[in-house]
C-alpha cells in the first residue's frame, strides 16, 4: 500500500481526502453511511459569529449537471458550535475543520479567535467569499487588497492552519491566491461555487429566493482543474482542490494537476459513502501506477 498521509500547512492527514463545507453538515450525520474516521480532513458547515436564519425558501435547485444552492450560511453561531457541536466531535479520530465566515473583518477575527481555542480542532477554513456588509456587499475574496487585509487580521490571532477558501468569481484567481499568501494563510481552497441562476419558464420568476446562486458539482469541474493548476503554480502554499470531484479519477486528476488534498461536495448528496470510495480509488491508483506516496503524484501532470 503507498503512503496517503498528507500534510496541510501543518495539518497532518492519514489520506488526502476531506469533505466540503455546507455537504456534510457536522461529520456526524454520515456516520450510519461511512466511518467518518476514515477521512482525512472534515470541514464542517459554515460557522458565523452569530445565529444566521439563512435565506428564504426555494434556495436549492437541481441543475442538468450540478446543483445551484443559496442557503445562506444558516448556522446557530460559534458559540452553539462550541457549547453543543464540539463536544459530540472532539473524540472521533479525524481532523475537523472549521469554516469560518462573516460580513465584516472582525466577525472572522473574532469567530476565529473562539475556534483557536478548541483544542480538537487544528485547523480552520476562512470563507473570503462572503459579502462584505461594510463595502457595499461586494466579497472580501474578488480583490487581493481585500483578501489580504481580512486573512492578516486572522493570522495575527489564529496560531494554527489557516486554510483560505477562494472564490472562482474573479479575473485572476492567482493574484487572489498570492495576496492569501502574502496575508500568512498557510493553504488555499478552491474553487468555491460559480454564480449561476435558474428560471422557471412557465412562471417566467427565478428559481431562487435570491435569484442567483452558487452552482456546484460535475459542471464547474474543468474551471476548478484550470484554476488549481493556476494557483498551484502561483503559490508556495499547499493547494486544496474542489469543485465537481464525484469519483476517485476525479480526485486523481486535482492531484496531478497540483492539489495536495481534495474536498468532496456535491457528491456526498448523491452517494453519502463517495469519501471512503475515493480514498479507496486514489490508495488503487497508486499502487497501479507504482507511486510510493500520494505526494508522488502532486503536481505530476505532464505538460
């Protein structure tokens, strides 16, 4: 068997396999499918400072390849996390990770500094591609200045891995991924979801509450390959790589294209045991392929 241990900026896993934020709730909810355990990293829902109702309903819809979500980050807050969720998880031998998000620099200063103080939890994931209440809604995650600014104020009072989830919807995702960099984040994720939107015909109104959404699964696949590739070669840092990964080939194909580790999203709705399935696929992979370690096969596309 090669070697799938991973190593996140710090953040040491048995395999490079980890769970998306918003796709597998707290972990615990899979359990009755898979040993949860057996997956190297999972990142738990979004995690705001405080209760956030989300957006109203309809705020999911099924797209010919992929779905369109609008939730809203709907959560009871850090605080509940902390009192309610943390200790039904602390124990379970895995890595969770928690996504931080806000609508302001110090919700994630403040959210972060709460999280840094679980000691079961190694590591956390900044979501920059939330709206910025303070600047007219526009995402911190669409300019390197503001990038920089809300993952720097994080640094300075988060001592563990710092994971920066990036947004696809900009011109140059690696000016972004250098600016996370640059801001002390130890690892970047991407791609977070792509813009879309859905309308019903017949009632000629959208689909969504909110009209748009974040589209995920198998369609944004290629773009999530391209920009991890891009960022890959941009950064110094570890890449994560997501977007549309529904089977192990899928996962291999981030790998070689410069991911140290995947994150599986949409995928969990349709088979609840794809984590396991995948891990098993890459651990098949490298043995075919004669690659000691996952870290072999890191960044080895041919081009």
């Amino acid at each position: 068997m090669a070697d799938l241990t991973t190593n996140i900026g710090g953040l040491v896993m048995k395999n490079p396999v980890m769970t998306a934020s918003g796709t597998f709730g707290y972990g615990t909810e899979f359990s009755d499918f898979i040993d949860i355990a057996r997956i190297g990293g999972i990142i738990v829902k979004g995690t705001t400072l405080a209760l956030r109702e989300g957006n109203p309903y309809p705020r999911m819809a099924e797209t010919p390849a992929g779905m369109l979500n609008a939730v809203g980050l709907q959560n009871k807050g850090v605080h509940y996390f902390v009192e309610h969720i943390y200790p039904q998880i602390k124990d379970i031998k895995t890595n969770f990770v928690v996504n931080v998000s806000g609508a302001a620099v110090d919700d994630y200063v403040q959210t972060a500094a709460i999280v840094n103080d679980l000691e079961a939890i190694p590591a956390i994931e900044l979501n920059i591609s939330c709206p910025n209440v303070k600047k007219g809604g526009m995402a911190f995650g669409v300019t390197a200045k503001g990038a920089e600014e809300v993952v720097s104020a994080v640094r300075k009072v988060y001592g563990k891995t710092l994971i920066v989830k990036l947004s696809p919807n900009v011109t140059d995702i690696t000016e972004i991924a250098r600016a996370a960099e640059a801001g002390g984040a130890d690892s970047v994720s991407l791609i977070n979801t792509l813009l879309g939107m859905a309308i019903d015909a017949e009632r000629r109104r959208p689909v969504l509450s909110t009209v748009t959404g974040g589209l995920s699964g198998p369609a944004v696949k290629p773009i999530a390959l391209r920009m991890v590739w891009q960022v890959a070669r941009a950064v110094k840092i570890p890449v994560i790589g997501l977007g549309g990964i529904m089977n192990w080939k899928d996962a291999v194909e981030f790998l070689l294209a410069g991911a140290s580790a995947v994150q599986i999203g949409t995928a969990n709705f349709v088979d609840p045991a794809v984590t396991v399935k995948v891990i098993e696929g890459i651990d098949d992979y490298l043995g075919r392929h004669g690659f000691r370690s996952v870290s072999d096969v890191v960044g080895a596309l041919e081009v």
